[in-house]
C-alpha cells in the first residue's frame, strides 16, 4: 500500500487527496498523565493511567497548479486544501485525516485544528504546517456489551466499530483498508445503492465498496466510474 494522504471536513462533503507527501509520516505523540502518591510509612505509589489524546504536525508543501508536477497524486491545488482548513477553523468544526502507510493505514481519524500556518513561496507554490489533535465525539452505539474492532452484521446490514465500546462510524465517509464505504445515519454501510456527493454521482457496491476504477452493469445499464469514484 503506498503513502497517501486525504482530508475531508466533518461531514465528509468534501474529501481531497493531497498531492503531495511528507518524505516522513508525522511523529504521533500522545501524553500519559501517571501520577504519584506519597504516604507516610510505605513510601511512593505510582498511579498510571490512561493516555491522552495523541497528536501529530504535517509539514510540506503544495503545489499552486498540481497538474504541471507528473508526480502528483492527485490534480488538488494547494488553495483546495487550504480552503478546506480554513473553513474548518472558521466554523469551529473537526477535520477527517487519512494517513496510509506502507503497509497499513497510519492514520484515520477526526481531528481539531491545533496550530495551522501557510506562506507563498518565490515560485508560487505553498508552505504549510498543519498541526492537529485527536478529536472525540461522543456517539450512542450498536448494543452495549463488549464488542471487536471491525465489521459487524446483523439482520439490517453491515457497521463498522470503531472500538471495543461499540461505537461505530455513522452518516459518513470512510476509507477502510484502502476502500471507501458511506454510511448512513444509522450507521449502516450503504449497499446497492447510488449516493450523490458534492454534485457527483457515487455507486455502493453490493460488497458496500465504492465503486472505483471500473465498469459495472447497474439494472441492467453499463457505467464507467473513475479513480476517484466518480460515475463519468
């Protein structure tokens, strides 16, 4: 699995693929806040607790015209993705990060915006640094009893958990194992079913996969979509 990275806002109306990546994946650190207890005749007790929320800076560049770089991952402009963030920041609302590896996804996640910065360079391209936090929300769940990481069926459809709580992903996008899924409300996968995004027409698969690069027969008409999901 290459590197790749993609950003989306909250509600995941927008997901962009940056064009360009770190030559190193962000360093993530998170804070464990043990403490210590003296006492009087057994000396010192020490309290470890949970870790925090960890935390992560990207750093790079973007390009003003993706499309005169042949090595760009994708034609997204430096302002697309500057817009993006700065929308975010303006209307006080998380972002979706997905970080994948070479091997497995590094990063997938909802993050407030800790720090954000940008400039032009002589050449017109752009600097930034994005530096973001681990974002909770707090959602109902499936059922209450322990659950696993991963996919879930009952007798409606297909969920995803996304810890051993029970809480799963719900009216959004997700990239999970290099395929992008949609979610609905009630947090099932959508399945055999056309959704429209942003303008564009998106098909869910009857394994609930976007429908990528490829040519399906829907009842019974042929439609070609492209690399990004897109029916063209």
């Amino acid at each position: 699995m290459s590197t790749n990275i993609f950003i989306s806002d909250y509600k995941k109306t927008k997901v962009l693929q940056f064009p360009t990546i770190p030559a190193e994946l962000p360093s993530l650190s998170t804070n464990v806040k043990n403490e210590e207890f003296e006492t009087y005749n057994n000396g010192t007790f020490n309290f470890i607790e949970q870790q925090g929320l960890y935390t992560f800076t990207l750093t790079d560049w973007l390009p003003a015209d993706a499309s005169k770089h042949y090595y760009c991952k994708s034609k997204v402009n430096a302002l697309e993705i500057i817009n993006l963030i700065n929308d975010s920041v303006a209307n006080v609302e998380p972002i979706c990060l997905t970080i994948t590896g070479a091997s497995d996804k590094y990063v997938n996640n909802t993050f407030s915006v800790e720090s954000w910065s940008y400039n032009i360079k002589q050449n017109g391209d752009y600097k930034y640094s994005l530096g973001v936090k681990l974002w909770r929300e707090s959602t109902t769940t499936v059922k209450s009893s322990t659950t696993t990481i991963g996919w879930g069926q009952d007798s409606t459809g297909w969920y995803y958990y996304t810890d051993t709580a029970g809480t799963y992903y719900k009216d959004s996008w997700q990239l999970i194992d290099n395929e992008w899924y949609s979610f609905d409300p009630q947090g099932y996968a959508r399945q055999s079913v056309w959704i429209q995004d942003g303008g564009v027409w998106y098909y869910l698969k009857d394994s609930c996969k976007m429908a990528r690069s490829e040519t399906l027969h829907v009842s019974g008409v042929e439609y070609t979509f492209d690399s990004s999901g897109a029916w063209v």
